[in-house]
C-alpha cells in the first residue's frame, strides 16, 4: 500500500531545498541578519510567555464543575 513509490518525477529545486532545510545547523551562522530572529525567538518570546503565565495565574478558575454548579452560576449571572 504506501511507501516510496520511485516511479514518480523529482523535482531537484525541491529536493535541495529539503536537503537544505534538513541540515541547517551545517551551515547557520549569527550574524547582523540572524541576529534579531535570535533574539527574537529566544528570548522575547519565552519571556513573553513566562510574563504571561505569571501575569493570569490563579486568575482563572480551571476547576471542573458539575451540573449543579453550572446552573447555579447561570442563575446568578441573571
């Protein structure tokens, strides 16, 4: 049924760039252009993240409630 079925046409602009986008750590590089999406992705983002989970914790109530409960927070929002 499935597997490699080598009957089919490749694409050699697709498979360097699969090659290419398989082995990036060969050949990535900090420099003036990569240096922000470094940054970027490995600080801003974590520490957004953590700034947020911080910032609502204990905030929201995640308890599972049962029927009776539901109807009593439905009656009390009326």
């Amino acid at each position: 049924m499935g597997g490699h079925n080598d009957n089919l046409l490749k694409d050699p602009a697709i498979e360097e760039w699969i090659w290419m986008r398989q082995n990036t750590h060969r050949y990535f590089k900090i420099n003036r252009r990569t240096a922000p999406a470094l940054l970027l992705m490995g600080l801003a983002v974590p520490a957004a993240t953590l700034y947020f989970a911080f910032a609502t914790q204990d905030k929201v109530d995640l308890k599972a409630k049962v029927k009776t409960e539901w109807a009593q927070a439905y009656a009390d929002s009326k």
